[in-house]
C-alpha cells in the first residue's frame, strides 16, 4: 500500500497536517514517536488530578475570529466546548518589585481604555502600539484569508524592528513597556530579540479573545483523534522513523519506522524539530549551506515547570492566568537569576467534569537546559540520585515562589511535582527540552515550509510560530503549498 | 581584507557549501541560470555570506539587485568599506 503523504510526528501541526490532506482526498498516514498522538497537549493525571500540560488558553476562537474558522475547516468545533476567560482580565500581570499589578483584558477596545487609565499621558504610544499590532496580525497569510496577502512583506516584517526598539521610540515609560512587552513569555523570545512582527502576531491573537476548552489540551486531543478516525487517516504510534527513503528523483518514497517497518509514499512533511531532520535524511539531500544554517539555529529557553494538587482553585486563577516579573526588565527573560527573581506563569485546568474539585494547577519559570546538563545522558526513571535531589530542591523553591505570589494556595497544596529540560525534552522529543523549539529572533533565517528535496516540506512551531495557532497556521502554510495556497484558503473563507 | 581576498573567500565559501566545482566561480556566473541555485538557495547563501564575513546582511536593498556572481562580490567589497568606515 502507497500512501500520498506520510505525516512525521503527531503534534499539533501534525494532526492538522493530516487531516487538512485528508480531506482533499490524499491518502494519509501520521507517524508519532510517543504511545499515543499529542502527547505534550494531550496532559496527564497523577492521582487523580488532570493537568494541562501543553494547554494554557488559546487566542482568536472567538465566534468568527479566524482560530474558530480553522478549528471547524478542521472538523474539531463540534467536539469542543469553548470556554472564554474573563474579558475584564485573562491574565493578571504584576511586577513585583514595583507594586505594580494590571488585569489584562482582551478585545481592543477594552485594552486601550484599560491601558489609558494606568497610563492616561501615553495615549499616542498605546494607540499606535495597538493599531500596529492589529494591522500586523491582519496582514499575515492565513491570519489574514485573502489571497492578496500571500506575498505581504511577511518576511521583511521578520526582520525588524525588534518590539524592544520599537516601544523604546514610542515610549520611555518603562512601566508601559513592560506591560506591552510581559507576552514575550507565551513566545519565548525577549523583547530585544523580537521581531515586532512576530510578536504581533502572537499577542495579537490574545488582543481579539483569549478561550479555553472545557477538559483543556485533553479534550482538544480527542476531537483530533476522532476526525483521524474519521477521515480513515493511518496512526502509527510508538515508533519513531528512523529514515526517509528517497527515490533516485531525490524525492520520497517511503519511511522507514524503528521496528523497520517501510511505508511508502510520494511525500513527506515534517513536523519535527529541523535538528531532528537532518537524522533523518541522507547527507545528500542537502547541501552544507542548508545543514549549517539548521544546526546554528538559535533554542528558546528551557523552563521548570511545577505541577500542584490543589484542594481549591485560587480565586484569581478561575478563567485568568497570573504572570509576574520581579522587575520592569525583561531583557533576557531572566533564565540565570535565582530562581525566586525569574518570571513566574501560573495556570490552572478547566476540569471536563464540573464535580471535579482539585485543581491542576501549574507554574513555569524560565531556566537554561545547562542546569540539567550533568545528567542528560541518563534514561528518563533511571535517571542518578543527585538528579533527583537537584529536582527536590528546585521543586521546593518554585513551590515557595508560587505561594509567596498566590496566599491562597498555602495550606491548599495535596503534593507537587516538578519537570526540567529533561522532562521537556523526553516528553515532546524536543532534542533540546526548550519551551517553544526554534526562536524566532531578528537576524535569524528559520527554515521554510518547501525544501530542495521534491516533495519533502517542513512545519511546525520552528517554521511559524509556536502554540496551538502558531502549529495550525503551519499545518495550513504547508499544505497551502501542496493544494494550492488559493484554494485551500477559498476552503477556509467558508467558515468565516 | 583586500578585494582579491574577499572575492576569494566568497568563491571558496559559496562553493563548498553549495557544492559548485570551482571553475565555475566566474564573475559573469548567474546564480539562477549558471551556478543553478534557486530562491530557497538565496537565504542560505545570505547565512554563508553572514558567517564567512561576520556582519548581518538582513534586508539591504541592493541584494535584491544580484543577478550574477560579480554582483555578489560588488556588494560584499561595498558593504566592507561601509563597515570600515
């Protein structure tokens, strides 16, 4: 049997890959490396408690925003039920040195009388900050469905100016700054080394509405799993590739899985990390230039990550997360100051069964994969005992961090569990266990969705953008390129 | 650098890593219709130029006037002396 395409790992761009192929009629295998599809949105239960580990909130799934028309071009709406966080405040960010605390709404209109009264002298800054977030999120391929806009100066945007230089020309309020740039951490990225343009993008998905889906990244997960089921996509799970065949026309032909087993088919996209490609792939499918260029690429910052049984969710993470910095810098994002100084997100679950009382609640600093690096080459579970006692440590001091920030939770906590670099890296097969893969950074060239090799296309969070959006608008870039970009976008424009 | 050595860099950087036989590092080469590159070859070629040369070519305007290899070696000379001065 010969498949059109196989799809190379079962993330987000992979599930959507495979199932915006399916439905033009191309016969489709997905191919994952983990036991089951999704496995970082999928979440997990540890007595009893779910938490969301891949699945904070989303932006742009309101009724008729463009998140929404693609969640139905996908199949997935009829499965989900939509949750909007609190329009007043999604997340309530703080600064902690300053005293300085502002909930943070969405919808434009909202964010700027909520800006003009912390800043009521800014009124220009924060309206030309605002109207240029809004017409760079409106001019992007995809965000954007006219095809007119498919040669935008997309990649010139990408460029610069870096969101840090250009809040510096508005603004020298530094409070205002920091307020504009806190949302580098959904991205990763500082605000120094931020193109504006891709900041834009993904904050600006934020600015329109900010939802999550009742029973969160796991719910999210099924949906994908029963449109595969339904548009007869092949899953393989468990099994890793370990090679793409090519033909002698140097384009697929097949894959090879670790057990051995071929598939074969007439292309490939990969939805892996482009590190992780160049493993794949004889060395002649590429030329040094290309090899080079994928190995020099810049990784975002690792993270550590507590997980919290909580009795009660706290007042102030029901439909709002927190995000707090210790000062207004946010230069760096901070991965080498103690621990207890770093920037701090705190996200709760949004249980599928109302009668569920205990909250997964979890909390992420950022943190440099060095950390860890004394133990990377050990097995995850059998990892030496300095590991463990160094993740004991590290467990103990983001817990005191977390209930210095929300009182609530003292005296709340059933038990609580800490991920590092290794755990990211183990979980989601990012080779290097960072937050959101790839940076997107000013002066970096990250890959596209075509290749040199026929037939053999790329996407995934390095190609766009990370998140739940930032993985769908790759999975449409690249099948824009197989379908015919016009077309699939004609597809789409009916559900908007 | 003299000019003689930086056209010599560019010649002996783009051809290895794009795998070009040396004898066709002419001048008067089109990169699309001679030396056979396309437009997803150009953003590599830019990175090889940025790590051959040490500074950041970005969205200068006159790269998109490069039609042949001479043209590359016009503009790395021009973007040194701008650097140096």
């Amino acid at each position: 049997m010969k498949y059109d395409f196989v799809v190379i790992g079962a993330g987000v761009s992979g599930l959507s890959t495979a199932i915006i192929l399916a439905q033009n009629g191309y016969h489709v295998a997905l191919v994952e490396k983990a036991k089951k599809p999704a496995p970082l949105i999928r979440g997990f239960t540890r007595k009893g408690v779910y938490f969301d580990s891949g699945f904070h909130y989303t932006g742009s799934l309101g009724d008729g925003e463009i998140l929404d028309a693609l969640f139905q071009y996908l199949g997935l709406s009829d499965r989900l039920e939509k949750v909007p966080f609190d329009p007043d405040g999604f997340d309530l960010i703080r600064c902690q040195e300053e005293g300085f605390e502002l909930r943070f709404p969405y919808g434009y209109e909202r964010i700027r009388e909520r800006l003009l009264e912390a800043f009521p002298l800014e009124s220009s800054a924060i309206n030309e900050y605002l109207q240029t977030v809004k017409d760079t999120f409106n001019s992007f391929p995809y965000l954007n469905l006219n095809p007119d806009f498919l040669d935008s100066g997309a990649p010139k945007g990408l460029h610069g100016p870096s969101l840090k230089d250009f809040l510096d020309r508005l603004t020298t309020n530094a409070a205002l700054k920091w307020v504009l740039s806190v949302h580098c951490l959904l991205h990763g990225v500082p605000p120094e080394e931020v193109p504006l343009a891709f900041h834009a993008c993904i904050a600006g998905s934020y600015y329109e509405s900010v939802h999550g889906i009742k029973g969160g990244g796991r719910s999210l997960t099924k949906a994908y799993e029963s449109q595969l089921e339904k548009l007869d996509v092949d899953v393989y799970c468990g099994q890793g590739v370990s090679e793409i065949i090519f033909s002698p026309d140097t384009s697929p032909a097949g894959i090879r899985l670790q057990d051995g087993k071929t598939l074969n088919c007439r292309g490939c996209i990969s939805t892996v990390h482009p590190i992780e490609l160049l493993n794949l792939v004889p060395t002649s499918a590429f030329r040094p230039a290309f090899r080079k260029r994928l190995f020099q690429l810049e990784e975002t910052i690792s993270a550590y990550i507590l997980y919290i049984a909580s009795r009660a969710v706290p007042e102030m993470l029901i439909r709002n997360n927190l995000v707090m910095t210790s000062d207004w810098n946010l230069t760096g994002l901070w991965e080498n100051n103690p621990l207890n100084s770093r920037p701090l997100y705190v996200c709760g679950s949004l249980p599928e069964d109302s009668k569920v009382t205990k909250s997964g609640l979890i909390g992420i600093v950022p943190a440099s994969r060095n950390d860890t690096e004394p133990w990377s080459q050990s097995i995850s579970g059998k990892r030496p005992l300095e590991y463990y006692q160094f993740k004991e440590k590290i467990a103990f001091k983001l817990r005191q961090h977390m209930e210095r920030s929300i009182p609530e939770l003292a005296g709340n906590i059933e038990h609580a569990e800490c991920a590092t670099s290794l755990t990211l890296r183990d979980f989601t097969h990012n080779p290097f266990g960072s937050m959101y893969g790839v940076k997107h950074k000013i002066g970096q060239y990250n890959p596209l969705p075509l290749t040199k090799a026929k037939n053999l296309y790329l996407a995934g969070q390095a190609i766009v953008a990370p998140g739940i959006m930032g993985a769908i608008i790759s999975a449409f870039l690249v099948c824009g390129f197989i379908i015919g970009h016009k077309q699939l976008l004609k597809q789409i424009q009916k559900y908007r | 650098m003299t000019d003689q050595e930086i056209i010599g860099l560019i010649n002996t950087s783009l051809a290895e890593e794009f795998e070009l036989s040396s004898d066709s590092m002419k001048p008067e080469a089109l990169i699309f219709d001679d030396l056979e590159l396309d437009s997803l070859d150009i953003v590599d070629m830019v990175v090889v130029l940025e790590n051959a040369f040490q500074f950041k070519i970005r969205e200068d305007d006159s790269i998109q006037k490069i039609r042949a290899l001479g043209d590359i070696h016009d503009f790395v000379i021009n973007k040194k002396k701008e650097l140096n001065n």
